[in-house]
C-alpha cells in the first residue's frame, strides 16, 4: 500500500501493517528527506498538527505525543527513589528529554540517537518537542545506544529506550542481548523503561519482550498509554529493576497539583501512573502465564 494517496498518509511502517492501518489526511507537506538510516517525514494535519514519521510510521503528533513522552519518561522516574543519572536511547524527537530534565531529582541525562537528522528535523520543524536540547543537564551523543551502553557498566540510575518498531536501525533494541547490556549499565536499584508495543495486535511479541526481561531483571512489569494516532490506539513499556523487588503501580514520588501545573504536566499524574500498570485480564492472564 502507498503512504500517500488522494491527499491521505497510510502508515505501513508497523508491525502489524499487514492487517490494519491507520490513514491521516494531509492538509500540508512541510519535509522530507532520506538520512543515512531511514526515512524522515514532517507533515501538518488538521486534527493533529505537525506529525513526525520515520520509515512510514508515525513517532509523534503534536496533538496527542505528550501522552506518551510523559508516560515513558515518569513511569520509571517515579518509581526510583533518586533518579540523578538518566540515559535516554534513541528520543530524537526531543520529547522525552523534554519531560526527563524537568523531574527535580534528575541532575544529569546523556541522550544517545543514533540519527542527526531527526534531531536537526525536530528543532527546525517541531519546537514544541525540542526545546529541552538546550538544557545544562543534556549531553548529546550522536552514536549507536547500544554500543554505548555496553562500553558503560554500573553507570544510569534510570535508562529510557525510547525506539520506533523492531525494525531497521531499531531492531536490535528488543534483543535479549540489549536487555543483558541494560542490566550491566544500571546501578543497584536501576530501572529501565522501553517501548513495547500494542497489547491489542502485539501480545505475543509482548509475551516474548516479558520473558526476556523477567530472565534477568528483579521485577518486570507492563503499563500502558493512550496515543490516539497510533495505530490501535494503545502503545505500552516494559518497566524493569535490576536488583530489587518494585510495585511499579505505586510511584515513590508524587507530585502536588501545582508541581504538575510547573512541570505542565497534561497527561501523567500519580493515579494515572497506578491506572497505567491495571491491565486488562487477557493481557494479565499471558503475562503472567510466563
């Protein structure tokens, strides 16, 4: 199927592009380019503004991204009594670096993307993603996050993959051996969050994703968001623990209405975080069938 057809965008970048997709019209093209990795995409939509896509998939729209940068970024900050060292893996849209710096326990983030070009597209053409670029807590590394976190063992309280879909450059960011190099970064009491796909066309690679992690870390757990331009509306995260036992569901730091209104929070708040770990029983029951 085309991306583009009769002024629509068709996304056929996602796993389950065989059987469903999810179609955008477009009301203005604004960029396009091929890096050296993938496929970059800018374009304006009515109902969703400026929409970001890599390799046909959208990443984020400026109507509904914060639902899921909040969610990936305060998952795992929340649930870690001093998250001062942070990596992010991937991001270059700018929108999880954008809520990690404003966590008041976080005093360093070292953010690793793999490709210039998305950040260079962010902050030309989405500044509302990518303003936190310029933030004294940041260190930008242009190189590949896996490679990194294998040459830095016992080093990030919190480590955040924030991937597009197991394919192309992204691919091996869901491998048990990405997993083990995690583990090996963390301090004790490290955590890690990833991207883990959609419970509704995506269970069983979920299942697999979870027992992956469950061979290695302490306490492995699935939460959920909603994104409405994503495909089925639903996208998740594995959140893990190195070396201790975590209730994810209940966040060690909770912030007061006007902590929320400082950090123009419009999504996360702390029942919401515990909401995001209440899942569905067919879900559950797989899960906890590994």
């Amino acid at each position: 199927m085309n991306s583009f057809k009769e002024g629509w965008f068709t996304e056929t970048g996602v796993l389950n592009s065989e059987t469903t997709n999810l179609s955008i019209r477009v009301d203005q093209m604004i960029h396009s380019q091929k890096s050296k990795y993938q496929n970059i995409l800018v374009f304006q939509s009515k109902l969703f503004g400026r929409c970001l896509v890599l390799d046909d998939a959208i990443q984020c729209t400026e109507k509904d991204e914060f639902s899921y940068q909040e969610m990936i970024s305060f998952l795992p900050l929340n649930s870690h009594e001093r998250p001062a060292k942070v990596l992010i893996i991937g991001g270059g849209d700018g929108g999880v670096v954008r809520e990690v710096v404003k966590h008041p326990a976080v005093e360093e983030v070292i953010m690793c993307e793999i490709d210039e070009a998305v950040v260079d597209v962010s902050k030309r053409f989405l500044p509302f993603m990518s303003g936190a670029f310029d933030s004294p807590k940041l260190k930008l590394l242009f190189e590949d996050g896996y490679e990194f976190v294998k040459n830095h063992k016992n080093e990030f309280d919190v480590i955040i993959t924030d991937s597009s879909d197991p394919k192309g450059p992204a691919e091996c960011l869901f491998q048990e051996p990405y997993y083990r190099a995690l583990y090996e970064s963390l301090r004790s009491g490290g955590i890690i969050c990833c991207q883990a796909e959609s419970y509704w066309f995506d269970l069983a690679f979920i299942k697999q994703l979870y027992s992956k992690c469950k061979g290695i870390f302490k306490s492995v757990a699935y939460g959920s968001t909603l994104v409405p331009s994503y495909p089925s509306g639903q996208i998740g995260f594995l959140v893990c623990s190195k070396d201790k036992v975590v209730d994810f569901s209940d966040p060690i730091h909770k912030f007061s209405p006007k902590e929320y209104n400082s950090m123009n929070l419009r999504y996360y708040t702390s029942d919401i975080h515990t909401g995001a770990f209440r899942l569905p029983p067919f879900v559950q029951n797989e899960l906890d069938s590994v």
